[in-house]
C-alpha cells in the first residue's frame, strides 16, 4: 500500500513551485506543513509528511490558504476615532503614540497596569520577553480560562505537566468524559492512533451529554447528566479502592496521599448507589466500567474542556488523573504521555541589570486565584471598570476577541471602552479590534517565521519558514514588539539582520541547525516512556498528588469532592445549556473562510426528539432560548443524539458587525451566559446556564 | 493497466470534510463540490448510531452516466477512470438523473463536472483526498489490490448494476 506523498515526490503542478515548511496556525494544534508558491502565490500547501502530524490535514488548514490572499484581511494600522469609525495610520505613527502610552500609563499607574492576552501565540513570546522583563508588567496570559483551564490545573497539581498528550493507538481500553477528539479541534496524530486503536480492538467509553463525533465510534455512549462527572470518576475510584483493584506497588512508591484518599472515598460515601442519584448512570454500569478500567492494561482516562465547563469541573478534571494514577496508567505504552519538551532557548535574553521588576503580584493572583494557571478572563472587565483588584489601564489582543468569546459580552465591551491604551493585533477584523484604539495587521503564518514547540508525543520542535512576502503592511509580532522596544530603550536588544538570526539562538540547544530544520520543517527527538522514573513528578512531593499539596497550601480541600455544579434547571428554565464546536470551525476565528463558511455558514441548537416533539419544534425551526441573563433565537436542530433536557448550542457564530461574509449568519449565544468563574482555576462556566425555549 | 478505484472505512470516516476541501483546493472546483459528505444519525435515544459517508465519482464499470449521455461527452479510460468532456458537454443534466449517487455537479457554466480521481497526480502518490484524511477512512489504488485490503478487513464490494469501483467496510 502506498505511503502518503514524501517531501520529495514530485506533482507535476509543483514542479516549478518553491516548497518551505511551514506551521498551520488556524488553531492552536500548530500542524507541520509544507507550502508550495510560485510568483508569490500559494499554489498547494500539505501536511509535512515526515514530522509527527505525516501528512494528515484538518478540514479548517485544508481551506486556509485562503488566508494568504483574502481580501478581508487587516491591510495597515489603524487608529479609532470614534465608534465603528478608524483611521488608517502608518507604522511609526501607530508604534510611537502605543510607546508614550505605554511610558504613561508606567509613570501613572505602574507597570502591572498593562496585560497581554492572546489566543494563537505566534511570536508572542517577543511580546512576553519585552513585557515582562523590560517593561516589568507581570501579566502576560493566554485564554486558556475559555479553554481547558480546569484540566490544566487538575494535571499541574495532580501529575506536575502543563499538557498531557495521548498514546492512543497503544491503548486497549480509552475512555472519555467532555472531549470530543474526533469533532473539535484535532490533535491530528491523535485522530489517527484512536482510530488505529479502535482498529486493533481498543474498547472506548465516550461520557459525554452529546453523541458527539467521537461518540459515534465508542462502544458505548454515557449520557451522563450535565456537569456530574466528578460524582461518576468519584464512585469509579470508590469501587476501585474497595475491591483493591489498584496498583498498590505503583500507588506506595509513586503517589502521595494513597492512604488518605482512599479513606476519603470511604468516609464521604461515594459509592455508585450514591453517584447514581447524581449522574443519572446506574450503579451497576459505574461499577462495570470501573472493573473494566482497572483490569485493562494499558488503559487511559481523559478529558479536556468539557467538564471545566462547570463550576464543579476542577475536581471532576483532578479525579480523571486520580483515577489513572490509581491503576498505575501513567506515561507508559497506550497511558496519558507526559510529555518532553524540545530543548527550546529564548530568541533573546535581557540583562538582569536591564529588567524591570513588577512590585505587584500578577492579576490572577491578586484576584484571588493564586493556583490559575491563567488568568481568570471573566473579571477582566471588573478590574478594569472599579480598579480592583489594582488598576488595569492598558491590553493588547492578539489573535483574541473576547467580546465574543466570554459570557457577559457587554461588560467586556464597557469595559475595553474605559482603557486609556487598547491594542488590537490580528490578521481580521473582530469585535474586540473594534474597541481598541489602535488595531494592528498582524502577519499570517504564510508571511511571518517562528519556531515553536509542537503537540507530538516525542519532543519536537517545528519551523516556519515565511514562503510569502508581507501582505500589505501586515507585520509579525517579532517586527511589532521590536518597534516598540526601539522606541522604549531597548532596541539594543531587539536586533537582528533576519528572522534566522533569532531562531538559530532559540534551536541552538537542539542536536540539528536551523539550515537543516529549513529543509526539514522540524526536529523531532526520541520518544521516552515512564521518564518519571528518572524524574519523579513536578509537584511539590515529587510524586502524582492524590491529595494536593498545592491546593493544601492556599486553604483548598487537598482530596478531591464533589459539589454540585452551580446553576440546576427549575421550573422556570427547566433545560440545561450546553456548548459544542463545530468541527470545520475553530473557535471564533475560521467562520469567515468562505470554503468553510459553504460548508457551516450558521450553527444552531440541538434538543432531543423527545423533547422537541413535546414542544412542538420541528428540526429546522426558529426557537428562541431565554435564560436569566438574556435572549436569543436560533436554528433548533432535532437529533436523537442528546441527553434529553439539554439543550447543545454550536457555538462561534453569529458576528454582529465585522467578520466580513460571515456577518449575521447564525446566533451568537454568550449574550445570555452570565459571568460564572470556577471558584480556584479561575475558567469560565460556560454550561452553566439554565433556560426555557420555544418555538417562534 | 489495473482498473482504478476505491476503499472508504465507514468506521474510520469521522464526516470531518476535509477531503471535501481538499479535493475543492487541488482540483479548483469552484462552487461546486466533487465529494459529498453524509452523517446520518439514527435510532433512539440513547439507543444512536451514526454513519458518515464520503462519496466521490464511484467510476463504476457500467457507468449509467456515461450510458446515458446524448452526446457521447463520457467517456471510460482503460484504468477505469469515467471522465467528462466539457466541450462536448451540452448541460442536458440526464447523466445525473441516470447516476444512482447522484454524482454529477453543474457549475455556472452549465457543463457537468466531477471526480477526476485526481487525473493529474501519478499513481504512486494518494489522491487529494486520501492524502488529506486525518483519519486513512479513504484508500485509492488497483481493484484487485482493494480487494485484498478489504478483505483483511471484512469489507465488501458495493454492489448494484452500475458496478460501482467501490470497496466498502463497515
């Protein structure tokens, strides 16, 4: 059987064209690719045959070659002059009078005063570098509290690693609560080893309210009640630690607080009988798939932003590394894969007698949430509109739009309103850019260089060679942060002749050079099993925290427990809201491609047969969805493949203003999301929401 | 020359429509949509199963379309593959009444259009897509190499008077 295309094989059609790896950046996955150009065009781009991803593509990178030409892109910087009103600016304008801001607001307030948020992080790391340590602002962050923050902090504390990855194709038994693989953003290497291993006989659970993609290839489907989780994983590990089903040796050598939890179990009464109350899953089948888990070897539990959706989400996401730790399935064959990282350096580094030091702690901690692992996004605009809790009077946005993308829209918006500097940097338009002062066009990932960390389980470094010439005055953000810098005393220290001499210092610690990377688009190390063994576990124990030292230290129950999540249907609202993507789309950013628009141009809301049929809506309909917060009318769709009281939006529709074709089609639901903040990570409760619907 | 076709994976074909755009970008389509991509969901709850279905031209062995033309624009290659002359073509539509999957497509021009099955990519290399599918649920090559990867694998040939160059498994 023939391999997918090797770097060298020729097309026809390529036979003139320039191929230079690249990195596909419509989502944060950042797949290896290959792009052919010719006379500064992209004629063909594929997935990089020989990294990790070998060739596969998603369906939103296949349609993003549009990018590198589409007309709606940001062209130059621009200045707001009033609202939906902007002036085009030139470069060294728009740098200098974002300088003096930025002195300003450092003389004013101090410089904590200014944050960074991101959702892609290309290059961002200049900004970091420039922020944090020449600046002196402590608060550079990502989105990660409108993504998996719950399931960050649950691995941090649990098994001391950021990200875990996925073995898959190794394993014989997954199961899977709140992450749909196979529909939402992919892991493409992931998509593959899950199906190879269902191939091989692999057993999969899938717990989730929504027969999601991923669903249709389990064998069986739990449609477990919204936001329960916790009480499900809770009553698995009652029934393992009961019948001593553990890996005692691993747990006495490897684990910390083995004892306590399991006598925590015990006392709190979390048996099946007690989850199923709770859950809505039989007792019986909890203790099933608990004997099931425990006896499969290898095995693995996981989830990702689903059970974070819930204010309960944190200990349901620490009870899924729990449970893996207590039969011993950690980073081996088939297991979860903590993950090495490739030996990375900083393009540059700042004298110590050059930095900045911040005198307050960063946002998050001075919010209250010393553990988030990032900033808790949803009390952005209350820090900004009352000053607590410290002054924030300056934001940069790059890639990011959370005045779509978090519950309580108009607040962000208020709020951004109240700014004395606002920066916009993104390659569209977006309603966030429409409230800054200054929006800036940012580079592609066909028009910018970056090196960067790839997903792989094996340590991987990927390259991005720039295969087109800027699109109008787009800059990437290495050229953006230099400029200020030039302009703030530090462009001493912002130096290069080309983009090469900054990526040789970030590769120069990899066995390979940037010449040969430019060939190969990636550096790709050895895949190592149970490095714990060499390493121990990076919390504070050293060992996978059962009972968390960390959460210890600043007050928390240490042992996993179950609440109930926070907002219950009722008479009044008697349906639970529920968020899913949509699996040509990513997030808030791919909408507006016109091939992937063709495909999904608008979302909608699924209900169950059941209930629909009860309420007179018929697939296809127009229903409206009222919650305590607001109201908006939506497309019903009517499916057999939801948890009947739920009712599932698809979101990352309905643009009100500005991204360009896909202006009005579809309904943007976060309008009638109230601000809900998990009480320790910091994430934001996108599900819990109750609502009434109707036909209209 | 061995006759062409193909294998699709029911189990693996997650309905992603990548190979939809990739077929789109590689063959510049247009409008127009050579693949067409199926979820069908079924049963009750909580009792679902859903398949999805990737279709491109099956170029089956007794092509209906091609039968059907009045002006003789289809033609069938040695290897198998159905092609369209478009300049032939007078835009009748009957070939897509006559084709049992509905495969023929009519841009703004008029002209019917479809599968190509990659026409201009040697046959060692996948088609546009094959090498896209995250997931390998499409597979191109000689029938009788499909037919032993199929039968690995429990699949069958799909059936029907047309003779659809299709290896299924399901």
């Amino acid at each position: 059987m023939k391999e997918t295309a090797g770097t060298t094989a020729t097309l026809e059609r390529l036979r003139d064209a320039r191929m230079t790896p690249g990195i596909c950046y419509v989502c944060p996955w950042t797949c290896p690719t290959e792009v052919f150009t010719r006379n500064g065009e992209v004629v063909y781009v594929r997935g990089n045959t020989q990294a990790s991803t070998k060739g596969s593509r998603c369906v939103k990178g296949e349609a993003s070659h549009v990018l590198a030409k589409d007309d709606n892109r940001l062209k130059h910087p621009m200045r707001r002059v009033g609202p939906n009103e902007f002036e085009r600016i030139g470069w060294d304008e728009a740098l200098g009078l974002i300088a003096e801001k930025l002195t300003a607001i450092k003389a004013k307030w101090g410089p904590e005063a200014v944050a960074y948020l991101w959702h892609v992080d290309p290059n961002s790391v200049f900004a970091q570098i420039f922020l944090t340590e020449c600046y002196g602002t402590p608060n550079y962050y990502g989105h990660t509290s409108a993504c998996e923050q719950d399931r960050r902090l649950a691995a941090l504390t649990v098994l001391g690693h950021v990200f875990p990855v996925h073995d898959y194709e190794r394993s014989k038994f997954i199961m899977l609560l709140g992450i749909n693989m196979l529909g939402a953003n992919q892991n493409l290497y992931e998509s593959r080893g899950l199906l190879a291993a269902l191939a091989q006989g692999a057993r999969l659970v899938v717990v989730d309210p929504a027969f999601t993609a991923t669903a249709e290839k389990a064998h069986e489907w739990i449609p477990i009640a919204p936001g329960t989780d916790g009480a499900l994983l809770l009553a698995m590990a009652h029934v393992i630690v009961q019948e001593k089903l553990y890996d005692e040796a691993f747990c006495r050598r490897w684990t910390h607080g083995f004892d306590e939890l399991c006598a925590h179990l015990v006392e709190r009464g979390y048996t099946p009988e007690w989850a199923e109350g709770i859950t809505d899953v039989k007792a019986g089948t909890i203790r099933r798939l608990a004997r099931e888990f425990a006896a499969a070897r290898p095995a693995m539990i996981e989830t990702f932003k689903g059970l974070g959706n819930y204010s309960n989400g944190l200990d349901a996401s620490r009870m899924v590394y729990v449970l893996n730790a207590l039969t011993g399935q950690i980073d081996g064959p088939g297991n979860l894969i903590l993950k090495d990282w490739a030996p990375l350096q900083p393009p540059l580094s700042v004298p110590e007698e050059r930095k900045s030091k911040p005198t307050r702690p960063p946002l998050h901690v001075a919010m209250g949430y010393p553990l988030a692992p990032d900033l808790p996004t949803q009390l952005l605009p209350e820090a900004i509109l009352k000053g607590t809790p410290y002054p924030v009077k300056g934001l940069f946005f790059q890639c990011t739009n959370p005045v779509m993308s978090e519950p309580n829209t108009r607040l962000y918006r208020q709020a951004l309103g109240e700014l004395e500097l606002s920066v916009a940097i993104d390659t569209y338009f977006s309603e966030t850019a429409a409230e800054c002062q200054f929006v800036l066009p940012e580079a592609s990932f066909y028009e910018r260089a970056e090196v960067r960390q790839s997903l792989a389980m094996p340590p991987e470094a990927i390259l991005c060679v720039p295969a087109l010439d800027p699109y109008h005055e787009a800059r990437p953000v290495y050229e953006i942060v230099r400029g200020l810098a030039e302009r703030m005393g530090y462009g001493d220290l912002f130096r290069w002749d080309s983009w090469e001499e900054w990526a040789r210092r970030i590769v120069r610690d990899l066995p390979t050079d940037l010449d040969t990377m430019k060939q190969t688009g990636f550096w790709s190390g050895e895949l190592k099993y149970n490095k714990f063994e060499q390493t121990g576990f990076a919390t504070p124990s050293g060992k996978i925290e059962l009972k968390s030292e960390s959460f210890a230290k600043h007050g928390y129950n240490p042992l996993p427990e179950y609440r109930n999540r926070k907002v219950v249907p009722d008479t009044d609202y008697p349906f639970q809201l529920i968020n899913t993507k949509f699996e040509m789309h990513c997030n808030l950013t791919t909408q507006s491609n016109p091939i992937l628009l063709r495909i999904r141009g608008e979302n909608w809301a699924e209900l169950n047969t059941a209930d629909a049929t009860r309420l007179g809506i018929k697939d296809g309909d127009q229903m409206e969805i009222v919650s305590p917060t607001g109201r908006v009318v939506i497309k019903a769709k009517v499916r057999p493949g939801i948890r009947p009281g739920v009712v599932c939006v698809r979101h990352g529709h309905g643009f009100g203003h500005w991204q360009g074709i896909a202006k009005g089609r579809g309904t943007h639901i976060n309008p009638i999301l109230d601000t809900n903040v998990n009480p320790i990570s910091g994430g934001i409760g996108y599900n819990e929401c109750k609502v009434r619907i109707r036909r209209v | 020359m061995g006759k062409k076709g193909w294998l699709f994976d029911v189990n693996k074909c997650t309905g992603c429509h990548a190979c939809e755009v990739a077929c789109a970008t590689w063959n510049q389509t247009g409008a127009v949509s050579w693949r067409t991509i199926a979820k069908i969901e079924a049963g009750s709850y909580p009792n679902v199963t859903t398949r999805n279905l990737s279709m491109p031209c099956l170029h089956c062995d007794n092509a209906p379309c091609m039968q059907s033309c009045p002006v003789a624009a289809i033609s069938k290659a040695a290897d198998g593959v159905v092609s369209v002359n478009q300049a032939t073509c007078v835009g009748c539509m009957l070939c897509f009444w006559a084709c049992p999957f509905g495969v023929p497509t009519f841009g703004a021009e008029g002209k019917m259009s479809k599968c190509t099955y990659c026409g201009d990519r040697p046959a060692d290399l996948p088609r546009a897509c094959e090498e896209v599918c995250p997931t390998k649920a499409i597979v191109s090559g000689d029938m009788e190499e499909l037919e032993s990867l199929a039968a690995l694998q429990g699949g069958e040939r799909v059936g029907g008077p047309a003779g659809p160059a299709l290896f299924i498994i399901r």
